[in-house]
C-alpha cells in the first residue's frame, strides 16, 4: 500500500467473527435446520464450515447472501480434529454442545493467533462441576459425561470462551446453573439471545452473573448476527488516523462507547447514527492513554489499532495490555516503519510521529495486521504487509473496503 491518502466514505459492517463461530457450534445443540445471517465471509468461518462437516452437519454457504444453513443430524460426531482445531482457537466452542447433547467429546486442543496463554482450565473446571469426566489423550481432550446437571461456577476471569462454553453447555443440563463473573460481551448477549429462541431459558446475560435452567430439548431456529464491533472500531480508528471521514453503517455505537470516546478525545467528531456512527478528523490525532479490559473495558483486539493511531499523534501516551501477555510482539515490526514504542511488561509507552515511513512487516496475528494495515495507510512511501492470512481470519474483504473508502492498497498473490 501506498501511505498518504485520506479515507472518505462509507462502510458497512457485517456479523461479528467473535460470535457466529459460537452461534454455529450452538446449533449442534437441536437436530435439523439452522440458519445465521450476516455471516462475514472470513477464513475462521470456512474452517468452522469444515469443522461441524465432520461433526456430520450439512453446511451451505451462500456467501453473497451472508447466509449460512446447518443441517444438523440426529446423531453428531464428537471429534474435533487437530488439523482444524489448530487453526482457530474457537473450535473448543464445540465442546460444551457435544458434552451436553451426546455426553462425549474428545477435542484437540486448540491453536489460533499467538498472542499468550489461554489455558482451558475455566471451560474444565465448569463443566467438571455439572458431571463431566476429563481427560487428556495423545494430544486431545476427552470428555465424558451423562446428563450434565445444574452448578454454581464462578470463573476466576470474566472468560469470554468458558462463559460460552458453559452457558451452552447448562441450556439442557438437568437444573439451574449459576454462573458467576460470566462475561459480558455483546457477543454473549447474541449467542444468549439464539440459545432463548431456540428454547433456552436464560437470564442475566451480559451481566456478571447468568442463571439457566436447563430444558429438555431445543429446536433449530433462523438468527441474525450480531455486527462485528472490531471491525467497526478499526475503521473507524483507520478515520482519524488518515484525518478522513468515514460512516460505518450496521454498527452498534452502543458497543464501542468507550472506543468511541477515546477518539473523540484524540479530537475526532463522532457523531452516532440509528445504524451506526460517522467518525471525522481535520487534524493530527491528539495521544490517548489506553488500557485494556473485559467488557464494557476496551477490547484487547483493539490494542494493536490504537498503538498504531498513537504513534502518529501528538503527544506520548501509555498503553497498557491487561488479557493478553504476548500481544506487544507486533511493536517490533511496527517499529521498522519508524514508530517510538517502548515495551515493560504489560505497559508500551508510544510517542507520536508526524509521519511514519513505509517498509516491509509481518502480521502475527489478526488484529496485528490489522493495525499494521492501519499505519501502512499513514506511512510515506510503500508498506508491505506479509502475513495477509491473518486479517483474512477476521476482516471479510479488507482491501476492497479500503480502496472504496480511497486508500492506495493492492492484495498480492
């Protein structure tokens, strides 16, 4: 890509990546025909596709459409192989399903993008208290169980992954299950959402505390996704950086308060729309400090996003990663375009540049290129982002979306 041009435009979002895998391991849960909506066309959710193949689901993607058709039989596989559950780390959403409605699964344990630890210790010790047996085999995790029944658990972390795990796992355990320190992503709440309409009886979700009681049996519904608030952010960050103006439609501004209000202090007009928000810069961005949390926190995967938009301000700022240990590796490569981030632990101290200076990087993980992607927009001369496959995992079309909004980028082969 080639720096130095403003984005202007508009751009619609699509469903969110963080949710519609989730949504689709939660139709293992009822026997025959889901359909999801707003389905980003995204490589996570072809390997998803391949993943729930095998489990003996029938799968079509129309994917002009946005829309996905699972065809789930009455009796599903329960094994969740290695060469695709190394290839998203949400694969393991499969597990509560399995446990609950076929009482076995045996799951390899998971990959994903390289950004720290996350241990799988919550998702075992909940469902270990509703009467799951585990075990570690060769490489997978077995686990067995009867019916599951009711349980109070309380998550040592608000964990995104075990808090859906164990919410679909309680949905048709024997009782009530309380789940304490549960979560509270907008992603939970849409995933909560699919599992009522399917017959679920939940209350509390997108608070610290969720109660289910469990049912007999659910039914297949038709759901809509929930828009991706990452995506959404990251264009909007990508506005103030460039000085652009930019609208995001099929956006929840009431997901991104407190994003939103970060770029209003770097300077930036945000102003809020029924279907999404517009963001404009006149100027250089002024620097904001930033700390990451559980929601309603800041996201970790906007951490990247706003380093880069850091490193053009005016100003020094402290950003500071409090999920994810190993998510400043992108620091260095941001640092061959010329941005001045120093790393200690948890905190990176970022001071402003006028201008960042185009030269080849590497993506680690999604929201790495993303935010390489970001300050290649902003870099003098050519920037040259390897690793594209990354953003591919949670941005459908990224480089379109750019061009349409003006930016001077290609995808290589």
């Amino acid at each position: 890509m080639v720096g130095g041009r403003r984005l202007q435009g508009e751009v619609r979002v699509t469903g969110a990546k963080n949710s519609v895998l989730k949504l689709m391991a939660a139709s293992l849960l009822a026997p025959g025909t889901t359909i999801l909506r707003e389905v980003p066309d995204i490589y996570d959710v072809e390997v998803m596709c391949e993943l729930m193949r095998r489990l003996g689901c029938a799968v079509a993607r129309e994917v002009e459409a946005a829309t996905l058709t699972i065809v789930v039989p009455d009796r599903v596989q329960t094994r969740a192989d290695y060469d695709l559950v190394r290839k998203i780390r949400a694969s393991i959403c499969v597990l509560g399903p399995l446990v609950t409605r076929v009482g076995h699964a045996d799951i390899a344990l998971p990959g994903g993008d390289a950004i720290g630890s996350r241990g799988l210790d919550m998702h075992i010790d909940g469902l270990t208290r509703m009467g799951a047996d585990f075990t570690s085999e060769h490489g997978y995790l077995v686990a067995h169980a009867g019916r599951l029944h009711g349980a109070q658990v309380h998550l040592d972390f608000p964990s995104v992954g075990a808090t859906e795990n164990i919410l679909m796992a309680a949905v048709l355990a024997r009782g009530t299950t309380v789940l304490e320190n549960a979560a509270r992503e907008p992603e939970i709440v849409d995933l909560a959402n699919m599992l009522r309409a399917m017959g679920a009886d939940i209350q509390g979700d997108g608070s610290p505390s969720i109660t289910i009681d469990g049912v007999e049996l659910l039914h297949p519904v038709e759901h809509t996704t929930v828009s991706d608030r990452i995506v959404a952010g990251t264009f909007a960050i990508a506005a103030v950086m460039t000085q652009g103006e930019v609208r995001v439609r099929n956006a929840s501004a009431a997901h991104l308060d407190l994003a939103l209000d970060k770029l209003a202090r770097a300077g930036a007009e945000v102003e809020l729309h029924h279907d999404g928000f517009q963001v404009r810069m006149e100027h250089r961005p002024r620097s904001v400090d930033i700390v990451t949390l559980p929601y309603p926190g800041i996201a970790t995967d906007f951490q990247p996003q706003f380093i880069a938009m850091n490193a053009v301000a005016d100003g020094a700022a402290m950003v500071t990663e409090n999920i994810y240990e190993a998510r400043f590796r992108f620091v260095q490569e941001l640092a061959r375009l010329g941005a001045d981030v120093r790393t200690d632990g948890h905190h990176a101290l970022v001071r402003g540049h006028l201008q960042l200076s185009g030269a080849p990087v590497e993506a680690t993980d999604i929201r790495a290129g993303a935010g390489l992607v970001l300050a290649g927009l902003v870099a003098d001369g050519i920037t040259t982002v390897h690793g594209a496959e990354h953003v591919d995992r949670g941005y459908a079309g990224f480089v379109g979306q750019l061009r349409d909004l003006g930016a001077d980028v290609v995808r290589l082969p």
